[in-house]
C-alpha cells in the first residue's frame, strides 16, 4: 500500500470509530431540556446511518486492495 492508501485507511478508521462512540454514549445529551431527548434520538439514528456508510466504504476499500 503507497502513502495515499494508508492515510485514506486511517482517516475512515478514526472516523468510524468517532461515530460510533458517539452512536452508543450518551456524551451529546446534556441535562435540562426536555426536549433535547427528541433531538438525541433523531441525532443517533442519524450516526447510526453514518457508521453503516462508513463500514460499507471500508468494505469496498478492503475489498479493492
């Protein structure tokens, strides 16, 4: 693997590693407003779609090489 491939390698890693920890804590959700509760649960559903972009995106580069 060149540079190129490595750094693309590492940049999708962290970033998926990044939306999960977010999809799964609850670091996001401040206490106060009870209608935060609505936007955190809209706000997950949303990483959750991100992660799974993300893992079919390593799929197809693991998948290239």
């Amino acid at each position: 693997m060149n540079n190129k491939t490595q750094l693309a390698l590492i940049l999708l890693l962290i970033s998926l590693a990044v939306s999960i920890y977010f999809c799964f804590s609850e670091a996001l959700l401040s206490g106060g407003y009870e209608l935060a509760v609505d936007g955190f649960v809209v706000a997950r559903a949303l990483m959750i779609i991100f992660t799974l972009h993300l893992l079919v995106k390593l799929g197809d580069f693991i998948k290239k090489d």
